[in-house]
C-alpha cells in the first residue's frame, strides 16, 4: 500500500463501518481521493468484508492496477 500512496497522492486504505457487539460491518477498500465533492462507490477498488481480505490481497496487483487505472481516469468518477 505504502508504494502505491507515494505513486498516487491522496489514495488511503481503510474501511466503511464499524464493529459493535453484535457483529463487524466494516467494508475495506482503497479510497481515491474526491477533492471538493462527497465521495461515491466509484471513488474506491475493492470494497470487501474483514474474512475476505487476506484473499483480496492476494490479488494486489491487480487491485493496485484498478486503483491506478481510476486514479487516472478521474473524470468518469465525477
């Protein structure tokens, strides 16, 4: 993750949600950055739960890959 936040300025990983006593809800993803407007489901690559993760990371480069690809692309994400 470290790689790809200095490649593109802005990216974060984290989640959507929280964890209470009666079970974890969050949602972990790569957020791109939205400067100026509420961020939408398009301004993040792979929103997973908690037991899906260390599966989603196997597959990192082409996560990394989607990221760049959006990052770039910033207008359809407005």
């Amino acid at each position: 993750m470290k790689e790809l936040a200095a490649d593109l300025p802005g990216v974060t990983f984290g989640y959507i949600g929280n964890c209470e006593r009666w079970g974890d809800d969050r949602l972990w993803a790569i957020f791109l950055p939205h400067p100026g407007r509420v961020g939408s489901f398009a301004d993040s690559v792979s929103i997973v739960r908690k037991e899906k993760l260390p599966k989603a990371v196997t597959n990192w480069d082409a996560l990394a890959g989607l990221a760049r690809r959006r990052y770039h692309d910033g207008s359809k994400r407005i």
